[in-house]
C-alpha cells in the first residue's frame, strides 16, 4: 500500500541550511527603519553598525574581553580575514571532516603554502581525534560541520593553557549552541545563518590572545585593505565599534539588528537553543523511528542540532529525487544534501524553523520516500 499524500503542508517549508528561514512573523515591514540612501559613517548609521555589535555581544554572552566586528564577505571574508591576518608565526593545525573545513585546508596549503601544517581529517559522519590535538600550533576548525551536520561535542578539548589560537568557524553554531569564548581566540559566523539574516557581511570576534598575536607584528605577506585590522601596529579599534573597513548594506545590517531583536524577545541565547534542540529532537525522533533513514554522523554526542544531515539506508529511493518531490509540493524547500556531501537529505532545524513545521514536514518525508522509492524499483 502506498503512503497518502499528507494534507496539511508546513506553514513555512523553508529548512535551507543558508541562507536560512526567516524569524516568524517577518515581513519586509521589518526593514523599514533603514538607514538607506546615506552614509553609513554619519552618526545614525554608524549608530546601526555599532547596535548590531552590541547586540550580539549581548545575546550570546561575549565576554567584555573579546572585540566584536563587522567584517566583508559573509563568514568565509571572516575566516580568510583571520587565516591571512593571523597565521604565519606558528605552526599550524587544521581540523577538517567536511566541505568547509576542507575549503580552509585549501587555504591554508595552496594559497597560504604556509610550511608547517598538520591536517586532521575525518570522513563524513565522523570527527578527527580531538585528543590529538597538538595544542603548540595555531588550531582551524568549524564547530559546526554544516555539511556533514557533525560538530565538535563541547569544548573540553581545548585547553585554557593552549600555546596556539584556537580559531573557530561556527557559523552554523553561533546563536544555536553554547560556545565557550575563554577557550577561543577566533570565532566567526555570518547574518545568513541561525538569527535568518541576509547574506551580507561576516561577524569576527577576537580573543585578548588574538589581537596581541596581530599587534606583535604584520602577517608576513601583503593583505589587502579588506583584512587589515591594524593601524601602525596597533589595532584598529574603530572597526570594532562599527567603523567597518568598507561599505557595508545598511538594508542587511538592519535585517540583522531584527533577528537580534526577535532573539532578545524569546529569551535571549537560552530562548534560541531550546527552539534548536525542539526542533532537532522531534527529527530525531522520527529518524529513531524510520527504517530508511539514518544520521550521517555516526555519533550522537556530535549530531548538529542546526544542519541535520541524514543519509538513506537499505532503500532503492533517490534523496536528491525525494528533494525535487517535496520542493514541487511545496513542502521543503532545500533540503537535498550538500553538492560534495554523500546523497542524503539536510534539515535545517535552526531556531527561526517551527517545530510545527517540521511536525508537519515528517508526514511528507515519508510519502516522497515512498514515491521515488517505487519510481526506483518500477526502473530497475
Ligand atoms: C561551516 C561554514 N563555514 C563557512 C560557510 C560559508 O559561509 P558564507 O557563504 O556565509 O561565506 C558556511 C556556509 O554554509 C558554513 O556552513
């Protein structure tokens, strides 16, 4: 017998892992206190700038030690802003189990060509072995593996007496999971990830052991303007306050201070990991119960409670099919597996996602499995 096309569709069927659904309730209307058509420097929009820093401070709990800034280029800018800018004077340890570690692995060989680097790599599904973690070197890695939806379990495996900056890609993590700032020197996300901002600029905060690392000399290679954080040596404050190094959209700035104002309005960071980790549970549930389907991560201490990545077992039916099928319904949109992932499905279950909506997704998971698995075997 086949599976009943459910009646009810998702109010929201946007589970992209990024650009990622909107809060509830916005509409452009969010956007109409926009500081368009003028400078950025004057003092209302430097003003904007500097609340998106403040804000972000405050929701995920920065510490007064750690400088804040808007930087160009999404999270990558901020990531390639810190491995230029940063790396060089140490040896160098790069942590990578899926596409956007290996991305900064690629940076770091065959651009950089820095001469002392270890790689750790892991598989999709699986975490290096943090405990051999050479914590003499400069240490890269994303908390949150969006693509393989693995993440690093917590942050015990950094020391607090490590030599090395610990340098943290957690766009995917930022504002979903708790990240322990005093054991990281480098953290970066962007405003199209958990908070449903726009793509548009990238946030970078720093460690006291960061900006001394930048104010002991100059990266030993030329940056261009868009990574340069110091000025005669010393770093440039400015940008920290809102000053960013070039034009930033003040539409995209005014999206962000939104999600930001919506975070503070459901509680704040705890408010935002509970939404995450509803989400991500009531999935997990229907994994638990589902013969055809899996966890990519192999792990349960290192499923991503933000980009869920599953990967179908024993079953003829095509997830990339199954993708197309629920997009044409109206039903999920995004959800196929990253395009260098294994095939499989990737759930975005950040707080902007209902927990209704991805009640209402499951009923329709199973009725596209159903169909591209009898479409599979009417072709064989
Ligand atoms: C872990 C990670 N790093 C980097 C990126 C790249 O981000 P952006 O496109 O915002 O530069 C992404 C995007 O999904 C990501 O998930």
């Amino acid at each position: 017998m086949s599976v009943a096309k459910p009646a009810r569709l998702p109010a929201r069927p946007h589970f992209s892992s990024g650009p990622c659904a909107k809060r509830p309730g916005w509409s452009l209307e969010a956007l109409s206190g926009a500081w368009l058509g003028r400078s950025h420097r004057a003092r209302g929009g430097a003003g904007k700038l500097a609340e998106v820093i403040a804000r972000s401070r405050v929701v995920l709990g920065l510490p007064d030690s750690h400088r804040l800034a808007i930087v160009p280029g999404s999270d990558t800018g901020a990531v390639e802003l810190a491995l230029w800018s940063l790396l060089g004077s140490r040896a160098v340890e790069m942590l990578a189990w899926e596409s956007f570690g290996q991305e900064w692995v690629a940076d770091v060989t065959k651009q950089l060509k820095l001469e002392d680097v270890r790689v750790r790599e892991a598989d999709y599904g699986a975490l290096p072995d943090l405990s051999a973690v050479d914590w003499t070197r400069d240490v890269v890695f994303a908390w949150n593996g969006t693509t393989s939806g693995v993440r690093v379990p917590d942050g015990a495996w950094i020391p607090e007496d490590r030599e090395g900056l610990a340098i943290c890609d957690a766009t995917s993590a930022a504002f979903a999971m708790d990240l322990p700032w005093d054991k990281l020197d480098v953290v970066t996300w962007s405003w199209q990830k958990v908070l449903g901002g726009e793509g548009a600029h990238g946030m970078l905060a720093l460690s006291p052991r960061a900006v001394a690392r930048l104010e002991a000399g100059p990266a030993p290679r030329p940056l261009p303007k868009l990574f340069r954080l110091t000025k005669g040596g010393r770093l440039n404050e400015t940008i920290f306050e809102g000053q960013t190094i070039n034009t930033p959209s003040m539409l995209c700035a005014e999206d962000a201070l939104d999600g930001l104002i919506w975070a503070e309005a459901i509680g704040g960071l705890q408010g935002l990991m509970a939404r995450s980790r509803a989400n991500a549970d009531v999935l997990q549930g229907w994994v638990d119960r589902t013969p055809w389907v899996a966890n990519l991560a192999q792990d349960a201490a290192t499923r991503s409670t933000t980009s869920v990545c599953l990967k179908l077992v024993d079953t003829p039916a095509d997830p990339g099919r199954m993708a197309r099928l629920l997009e044409e319904e109206g039903a999920a949109f995004d959800i196929g597996g990253y395009r260098n992932a294994p095939p499989g499905l990737r759930i975005w279950c950040g707080a902007t996602v209902e927990t209704g909506d991805i009640e209402a997704l499951l009923p329709w998971l199973d009725w596209a499995h159903d169909v591209a698995a009898r479409e599979a075997e009417k072709a064989s």
